[in-house]
C-alpha cells in the first residue's frame, strides 16, 4: 500500500545517528552531543541526540555501554569502589537474610555490601569477530570481553544486560562466583531492545539478591552500585551515591541499530566500564535497576534499566525456561517524527505510534486496527513512542485480553484486543 511505504521511507531517509571508528575518532568534545553504544565490541560507534520540538526537548550527552573489552579500555585515576565481605560484618548475619538497620558503627555502604556481594557475579564471554586488512584479506578473531550479573534464583538463574552475552551470541561464557568457582553459563532468554539477558549456570543453594521495587524510588534517594569495574581485577567494587533522575531517555547503537532506551533510572555512583548487568541497589540492599550504561563526556552520569521491567520476564523464564513476547502484530513509526515531514497533517494527537502495516492474520488485524490508526495507549497505559509500546507488551502474555487506544480519522476509539505470541 502507498500510505505504508510512505510513512516508513521518510524515516529510513533521516538516520539519527552516525558510526564512529574509535581508534580515529576525534577528541572527546567531539561526543559531546551524541551517545555510543559498544554492545561489547570493540568498535565504538556514536549517535546524534533526535531533534525535539520546543517542550518535550531531552538533553542528551554521549553514554556508552560498560561491558570491558580486554585492550580496549584502560584505568581511569580517582575513581575507586571498595570491597566488603560478608565476613567484615558477621553481626548482621549472612546471604540474602541480612536486614539492614544500620547502627553508628556500621555505614549503610557496608551493609549493603555484606548482604549482596555474594549475590554478584563475574560474567566472562569470548565472541567471535571478522577482521579485515586493505587487501580484502579477512580472518576470524575471538575477542574477550568482562560484565557484571546477580543471582536472582538459588538455583543458578543470572540476569545481566543482554550486550554483555553478545545479544546471546557469545561464543562461550563463563560465570564467576564469590565462593571462586567458574561454571559454563548458558543464555536461556535475551532481548537487545530492553538491553535485558537470563543465563543459568548448573549450580544450587545460591544466594540470589532481594529485589525491590524500582516503582518507588525517588530522586535523591541513596544508591549503590556493585560490579566488575575493569575487569575481575577489581571485581566486585561498590561505589555509592544517590538517584539523580528517573525515566531518562537515550539513544545507543552498536553501528547495526540504534536502540531507543526509555524509563532509565539516573544514577552518581560511579560506574565504569565492567559494571554492565550489575545491580543499583537501594538503602536497603535491594536491587532496583541493573546498570547498563554512562556518559563518556562527563561524570557521575550512570543509567540503569528498572528491575520491575525484568522482573515478569524472570518469573517466566524460571518457571518455564523460556519467555513468550506478547504479540500485537503491526509496524508503527513514532507520530512526533511523523509529524516532522507532516506539520499540518491532523491525526487527533501529537504523540502515539502511527501503523504502518498490519500483519495479515495477527491481532492487530483481527482486531480491525487500520494502516494509519495511530495508537496512543494500552489498558488506559499512555503510549507516547514505539519504544514505550513495546515495553507495555513485556508486561503481558500471550491470550491477555487488552484495550487499546487509537485515532482514527482524528477520532478516538477503543479497541478490544487478543494478544498473540511474537513470532520472533
């Protein structure tokens, strides 16, 4: 159809983001308006902040992901995390059972520690790169790299950030625990869009941390940061700060996509590059996000994923070993780019997910949505981007019954929906 192509061309001509050959790369105030994303490769790349309209503007600065690539990153003086073990503080009792009231003698940093250390793990991969030299020459290269993971199940389930497995591609994985042991992990379950991956290692009678409730954190909040900052070397490091803002919005790309990461918590605890998959914790050692990314033109600018987005997707995983995504069965593109070509086209609103097809067969089509529709919310849940929408769907499972919220010819409607299973 005409309308179909025409929506999705005008945003394949508009690329908001450009790659950048790190070793060439220009000094660093040349990051300064953009954001990098390594996905664990070696080869950073960068990417131009969207343009915004006056109102709904978000700043934007360079952030890169912190997976550690051996040889590709080096140590940065004047920032340090500390160790704690679960034996400096035997009073308060051990694993994943310490509840922390913190006395004089005793700093909340030092409490959180002793309860979740036990609970992070190293997580070391090797993938496979293709080189290629001036004459076309090429070659196959394995290339290491170091993240950080938690133990969120006693019988061996870790969530990490899913650039840290290589988007489950990783060739091997091996997973440190405190305890010294290294044990194969396998990736049960990733997503690049959420930046979220499961692997299991075959292992019982693990601590796995307590998790809170990232619904409820407030800026200024205390927080702490626990990871592999450079590598095992330094594994485990706790840095501390506070919450600095939430539902942060940045662009990343590995050079093959640009991913949209939205309802980000922002965080000062120093995080570097390693500290990928590792928990931000609360005051009360309870993990609220998993960090995943920080700005590389400036400091203490650390942003998490929220452990709520994970955790549907973990209590799936666990109890069935797999994760089904819910399924509307359209492509949409976001109305506010949309609306950048059509300024005076009238869609009934200026934000929302406009189809652009509409899968034969599928939900959506079922349903009677239309090319065109624009999508605005999910059981009476705003949808501002496409990126917002797929999020809402995580939350889901296949055969959920939902409403959905669209403009059609200007008018709003409801629509009632049968959520499918992603054939993806």
């Amino acid at each position: 159809m005409d309308d179909e192509k025409h929506i999705y061309s005008t945003n394949g001509n508009q690329p908001n983001f450009v790659l950048v050959d790190k070793d060439k790369r220009e000094p660093e105030t040349g990051w300064q308006d953009g954001f990098s994303y390594g996905y664990g490769q070696p080869e950073g790349t960068a990417a131009q902040p969207k343009k915004r309209k006056k109102g709904r503007f978000r700043r934007f600065v360079a952030v890169v992901l912190i997976v550690l690539l051996s040889g590709t990153a080096g140590f940065i003086g004047g920032i340090a995390g500390f160790n704690y073990a679960a034996k400096d503080l035997v009073g308060l009792g051990g694993g994943d059972r310490i509840v922390i009231n913190p006395a004089d003698h005793v700093n909340t940093a030092e409490a959180v520690a002793a309860k979740v250390i036990p609970s992070v793990v190293g997580i070391s991969t090797t993938k496979e790169v293709v080189r290629e030299n001036i004459f076309g020459m090429r070659w196959g290269e394995l290339v290491p790299g170091v993240g950080t993971g938690f133990i969120v199940h006693e019988d061996g389930y870790i969530l990490t950030n899913s650039h840290v497995v290589d988007d489950g591609s990783a060739k091997t994985i091996i997973v440190q625990l405190t305890d010294g042991r290294e044990l194969k992990g396998t990736v049960l379950w990733s997503d690049a869009s959420l930046d979220l991956a499961i692997v299991k290692v075959d292992a019982t009678n693990l601590t796995p941390a307590e998790l809170g409730d990232s619904d409820s954190v407030n800026i200024g909040a205390y927080a702490v940061a626990i990871g592999n900052p450079f590598g095992l070397a330094f594994d485990r490091s706790v840095t501390q700060g506070v919450i600095s803002g939430l539902n942060r919005t940045i662009d990343v790309g590995n050079g093959a996509q640009t991913v949209t990461m939205e309802g980000l918590i922002q965080t000062d605890a120093s995080i570097n590059a390693g500290n990928s998959g590792g928990p931000l914790l609360n005051s009360k050692g309870q993990v609220i996000g998993i960090n995943s990314a920080k700005a590389v033109s400036g400091e203490g600018l650390g942003f998490a994923i929220p452990i709520n987005t994970a955790k549907p997707i973990m209590e799936e995983v666990i109890k069935t070993g797999t994760f089904r995504k819910a399924f509307i069965g359209i492509e949409g593109s976001n109305v506010e780019l949309y609306l950048q070509y059509y300024p005076d086209e009238n869609l009934g609103t200026k934000t929302g997910v406009i189809v652009g097809r509409v899968y034969e067969g599928a939900p959506a089509d079922l349903a009677g949505i239309q090319v065109r529709d624009v999508i605005v919310g999910l059981d009476n849940k705003k949808v501002e981007t496409m990126e917002q929408l797929t999020k809402l769907l995580f939350s889901y499972k296949p055969g959920d019954e939902v409403t959905i919220s669209l403009y059609r010819n200007a008018e709003r409607i409801e629509v009632p929906l049968r959520l499918g299973t992603s054939p993806d």
